[in-house]
C-alpha cells in the first residue's frame, strides 16, 4: 500500500468513522427532540451503547481503514433501528424510511460542492467518471466496482459486492442497508441537466435483492430531466409484508 493509499484510508475512516455518525444522530437527535423531548439523551445515549457492542461483535470485518469506519457506521444505523422501532410503534419499514430520511442529508454539501463543479466544465461525463473511480478508493476492499463506458454518452458504476449489505444481512436486517443507499441520492442529485446535459439514474440494488447495484450517468436534452432513483420507487413495495 503506498502513501496516498495509506491517506486515503485514514480519510475514510475520519468520514465514516466520525463524520457520518455524528451527522446521522444529530439528525436522529432532532426527531427525538419533537417526538420524546423527555428520553433524547437516554435515547441517543442507547444508540451509542449498542454501535458499540455491535461494531465489536462485528470486528472481523473491518479488514482495513476504510472498512473500520464503514463498520461504525453501519453499527450506529443498526443500533438506531434497533433502538427507534418502539418510537414507530413497532412498524419496522417506517422506521427504515424515517432513518433514510435522516441519513440523505448527512454528506449533502461535499457530493454538491464535488459534482456541482463537473457540472459545468466541458467533457463533463469523463470527468464525473474519472472522479467516481477516485472516490471509489475511499471504500473499504470489501466492494467490489466494475465500471463500463456501453457508449460514449453513457457512464455506468456497478457495484457487485457491498459491505454494508453484507454487514446488515448478517443481522437479519438487509431492509436496513437502503438507509446507507440514502446517502448516494445526493450524487444523482448534484448532477443538474440544465447545466451539463447529464442526468443520473439507479436502477438497481443489492439492498432490494437485486444482482447488483447499477449507476448511471447519460446525455440528456431536456433540462428537467432530473434523476431517477429504484430506491425512491421500489422500497415500500419489496419490503411490503417483510415486517
């Protein structure tokens, strides 16, 4: 591993490690405030207590820097889940939904400042795919990325192997790997039509049992033409009866 390697994976496990946590349950936090102003501290202290236990039950799998960071917060999620059911009233789908919720905004403003900027510079589509392969190294060695260019104004990112589904679905909780998939909406978002003829799509996940996880980048001529994402259209219908 060198250097840059090496700082890389430092990087990633200050953002997910430390970051991604604290930004999450102050969003949690803020719903606890509205709805159980009486046990916030309790609640959030719970939370922590949980992660932990879970992050060090679940060890073996952070295999390197990135990893370690990917476990705490993939722990913090699961200990939130756990911990907020009873707040839904035990509906364990509105509480997945609720926790994607708080976790989209949670990297908003890098992924805006990132992709906002290859908006509107020219060959916008090489350097968006250039920029995700870089960005891919800040994940732990535990995904697997395969990247395809079908044609020339087509820009794909295919994730075959995924940490956090496989973290989850060793709990008996996969469902709760769409709250990690949150996250990713600010990417297509950040990609504006008008500016750069660019739209972004995700039409699959592992996280809903499919074979993988496909993104998108395209040309498109209609400035309205926003992105699309299977998490938004597909979740409430593939946990339907799942508990």
């Amino acid at each position: 591993m060198n250097a840059i390697e090496k700082a890389i994976g430092v990087e990633a496990h200050w953002l997910m490690g430390r970051v991604m946590p604290r930004r999450f349950l102050g969003e949690v936090r803020k719903h606890l405030h509205h709805v159980a102003p009486d046990r916030e501290n309790e609640l959030i202290d719970a939370i922590r207590a949980r992660a932990e236990e879970i992050a060090d039950a679940d060890e073996d799998m952070a295999t390197d820097g990135p990893s370690k960071g990917a476990l705490a917060i993939g722990a913090v999620v699961l200990a939130a889940f756990e911990k907020l059911v009873p707040l839904f009233d035990g509906d364990e789908k509105r509480t997945i939904r609720y926790l994607q919720h708080a976790m989209s905004p949670v990297l908003k403003r890098p992924y805006d400042m990132t992709f906002s900027t290859l908006n509107k510079q020219d060959h916008a589509l090489d350097k968006i795919e250039k920029t995700c392969r870089v960005m891919v190294k800040l994940y732990p060695a535990h995904f697997e990325f395969d990247f395809q260019r079908p044609e020339p104004g087509l820009f794909e990112m295919n994730v075959k192997r995924c940490f956090w589904r496989d973290f989850f679905g060793r709990h008996d909780a996969t469902a709760v790997t769409t709250v990690m998939c949150a996250f990713d909406v600010n990417f297509m978002k950040a990609i504006d039509p008008a500016v750069s003829g660019l739209r972004a799509e995700r039409t699959s996940l592992l996280s809903l049992g499919d074979s993988e996880c496909r993104f998108a980048v395209l040309e498109t001529d209609d400035p309205l033409d926003g992105y699309s994402d299977a998490l938004e259209t597909r979740f409430v219908d593939e946990t339907e009866g799942k508990g």
